[in-house]
C-alpha cells in the first residue's frame, strides 16, 4: 500500500496538472446576422432582447451596421415577422433612419397586439419621434421560450430607396422558461422538480427512481443554418437539496443518447439554497459533435434533444470553489474517499490563479473545519508550489454537516470554503459532495465564460 505522505504528494501533482474548466455560461440576449448583401453593401443586423421580461416594460433594438465602416445605416426600412412556435405574432415594416430601431414593449392582459407610434406614407412603415417612439402592447412575450424574428430589408440610404427580393434573414432569441414537474420517488413520495431553460420550452419530464434518471426534452432544429448563429444551449434541472435519492458527488449527461463532456454537466449547490442544481451547457462545437455521432446511424436528424441525468457515484475530483473577487480559485480533492471517525484523512489542494488557472506559488493560507457553526480545526501554513495537504482524524462525535474553509488566502483577506455532509444513517458514513463555494463561485448568470476547456468523460 502506497505511504500516506507519498499518495499525499502524488495527489498534489495531479491537482497541479488537472485540466481547469470554467464554469457554464447563459445563452446571449442578442444574435447578430452578418454580412447581409444589399445592393452591394454589407451589413450586419443585429436583434436585442432582454431574457427576462420582469417588467411590465422593455424594449427590443434592432441595428444596422455597414461592415466596412462600422457605422450604422441610413433610412432603413426593415420587414419583420415574429413567430414562435411557429405561430406569427405579428408581421409589418418599420423604419429606422440611423439603422438603430429601438422597439418598446408593454406586456398587459389584452390578446390583441398594438403597435403605437407614427407611420410613414410609402410603406406604411412605423417609425417612433422623440414624443411618440414604437410600442408594441399586448400579451406579446407573456411566456418564456425561443422566439423567431424574420427580418427582410425594404429600403437602405434613402427612404424611397425601395428592395424587392432583399432576402430573409432569421434570428433567434429566447425568454427564460421556468417549469414545474412534480414526480414521485422510490416511496411514492412528490418531489418538486423545476427546469430553467434558457433556449427553448422543455416537455416530458420525467424522473425513473429505479434507474435514477431523469430525461426531458426540448425541440432543436439541427440544421446548419439554425445551429450556425447558436453559441449555447443552457438547461438546469432543479430539484431540493435534501431528496438523498437522487443526491450524488457526480452525474453523467446525455443528448440523444450521446455522452456528454464533463464540462457539459455541473453540479450547482450555491446559487439556490434550499436546491440543487445541475446545468447542462452546450456549446456550438459540443451541438456540432453531437450531430456527427448521431449522422453515423444513417437515421434522419431528430427534431428536438432529449437530455439524460443519471446519477454517478463516482466523485470528481478535484472539486473546485472560488474567492468571491474571482482573484483566486481552490481546487479539493481528499483521502480516503469515505470519511470515518477515527481514520486520518489528508485533504489536498491546490491555490491557483482565478483568472488563468495557473497555480500560485508560496501561497499562504488558513485552514479551517467547521462543523454545526463551531470551530473544529484551524491550522495555517504555506503552500510553496501552489498546491499541499492538511491532515486531520474526525473523533466518534464529529459527523453530520462539515464545511472545509481556505482563509486569509495569500494574506489577502479572500476566502471561499466547501460543504460536506456525513450522513451515517445511511448505515456506513458515506460522503455526500455538496459542493458550495458560497462565498464566491463564477454566477453564470452574471457572464459567459472565456472558455470551456472539453473533457471527454
């Protein structure tokens, strides 16, 4: 059996060398079709939409911008359709002379959509002044989900510079979707399950407690003119934090019965406090590999993905937090895989820079493990390559809740910690990851990362 002290080390190694991920990222509120060729003349069109429509008012802008100088377009007249669903919601022209179309949105009970402002007499084209700018008002945007724009340019340079046959062009762009989908566990038991799709609605949810598996579906078009202006699919699967059924350190990811990266799967114990989340993210290289193992059944392309969660009890290690400034990052791995009372067990880490990953050489830190809001352990100590171990035997009364804390990290004052739960009514004292960087993690909400590093499972 190989000595403590050297597993210790050889553990610190493969924490140093372990391929870094960032975290998941939401999908965009904007899409951009470029180089669109009018007369000669490129231009890019792009749609902005706010994700959420929490107010009773928003607004959606639409711009043209010339290619070659950057600069937005003149008197132009769009054609726009907006469908979801495949149903129109509404279709007419609209005129922006200085490219920049800026549509205000009230959402009220009524069924029938309005448009307010004043109307040109070529086209009939609505444009807004400084007294009266456009407003849609209606039940329009009432529900989350993606929602198609077909745009046609009608006119460009000068208002009566009319286009026939300009083309169409297509952007998509989602509202959040929050579903509820109650299911039974083992016992027959409910359990409140939630999905949070930042593409499109989601259907036939449905938890297997046999199996632990959940599989739930969303239309996709898999053609490479949808999936070319795609950047992220983004779906989380909530469900409460103490539903042990289905609580698990790792689960394993699947569309269309395709395995997924590791990056495409994250567990999530810190944005909810009373749930757990896990994210499925789908970049356009990871919709595009899936793609091709799916075109090697010779079968037709489906028309949605169904995503697969199953629980893993494998642990994936090194868990990872960071500080609340994202200065630094803490990566935990420990030994042995099942804590017990009375048995030595060697937590080790790695300090590395939050921006790059790398990790951060002659590293002070404080050591801290906390348990049922008291103090338990406290050692400091420096970790001269980035990475070192702290050991500690848990005594016959230390079980339950347990968080591991990194304080005071390079005397900079930062701090980020992990959960653990010990759970001995289990009949052995299994270890439960709840991995919650609570203090500080990279929120997806707030930006998209600079990179998601693939890691085959």
């Amino acid at each position: 059996m190989m000595p403590i002290k050297k597993l210790g080390i050889f553990m610190i190694v493969g924490c140093l060398f372990f391929p870094v991920s960032s975290v998941y990222g939401h999908g965009l509120g904007i899409d951009t079709i470029s180089s669109v060729n009018i007369q000669g003349e490129k231009i890019s069109i792009s749609v902005e939409m706010p994700m959420y429509f929490e107010n009773n008012q928003e607004q959606i802008t639409i711009t043209a911008t010339n290619d070659e100088t950057k600069e937005t377009a003149k008197n132009v007249t769009f054609l726009i359709g907006l469908f979801q669903n495949n149903e129109m919601i509404f279709r007419n022209y609209f005129f922006a002379e200085d490219g920049i179309l800026p549509i205000k949105v009230t959402l009220t009970e009524d069924e029938k959509i309005a448009i307010h402002g004043e109307q040109d007499s070529l086209l009939g084209a609505w444009h807004g002044t400084e007294t009266n700018p456009i407003e849609i008002t209606g039940s329009v945007f009432d529900s989350g989900g993606l929602y198609n724009f077909e745009i046609e340019v009608r006119t460009i340079d000068e208002p009566t510079n009319i286009i026939e046959d300009s083309g169409v062009y297509y952007a998509d762009l989602s509202i959040v979707s929050t579903q509820s989908f109650p299911q039974e566990d083992l016992e027959n038991n409910n359990v409140d399950f939630r999905v949070k799709s930042y593409f499109d609605k989601m259907s036939n949810f449905s938890y297997d407690p046999e199996a632990k598996e959940v599989t739930i579906e969303m239309p996709f078009d898999w053609s490479e003119n949808k999936m070319s202006h795609i950047p992220v699919v983004h779906v989380e699967v909530h469900f409460p934090k103490d539903f042990a059924e289905f609580l698990s350190p790792s689960y394993s990811g699947f569309a269309n019965g395709v395995e997924l990266f590791k990056a495409s799967v994250t567990v999530d114990d810190y944005t909810e406090d009373d749930e757990r989340i896990v994210h499925f993210v789908l970049l356009q290289d990871h919709l595009r590999f899936i793609k091709n193992q799916m075109k090697q059944s010779e079968k037709p392309l489906p028309e949605n993905i169904i995503f697969t969660l199953s629980k893993s009890e494998k642990t994936a290690f090194p868990l990872t937090a960071y500080t609340k400034s994202e200065d630094f990052q803490v990566n935990l791995s420990w030994d042995p895989l099942d804590i017990e009372p009375g048995v030595n067990t060697n937590f080790v880490f790695t300090i590395r820079d939050g921006k790059t990953g790398e990790p951060l050489r002659n590293s002070d830190y404080t050591f801290v493990i906390i348990q049922n809001g008291q103090e338990i352990h406290r050692a400091s100590g420096t970790a001269q390559v980035g990475g070192e171990f702290e050991k500690y035997t848990f005594g016959e009364e230390q079980t339950g809740p347990t968080i591991i804390k990194f304080e005071n990290i390079r005397n900079s004052g930062q701090e980020t910690e992990f959960g653990l739960v010990v759970a001995p009514e289990f009949g052995t004292i299994v270890m439960l990851v709840l991995v919650i960087s609570i203090i500080g993690i990279i929120l997806v909400s707030k930006k998209i990362p600079l990179a998601i590093k693939l890691q085959q499972v």
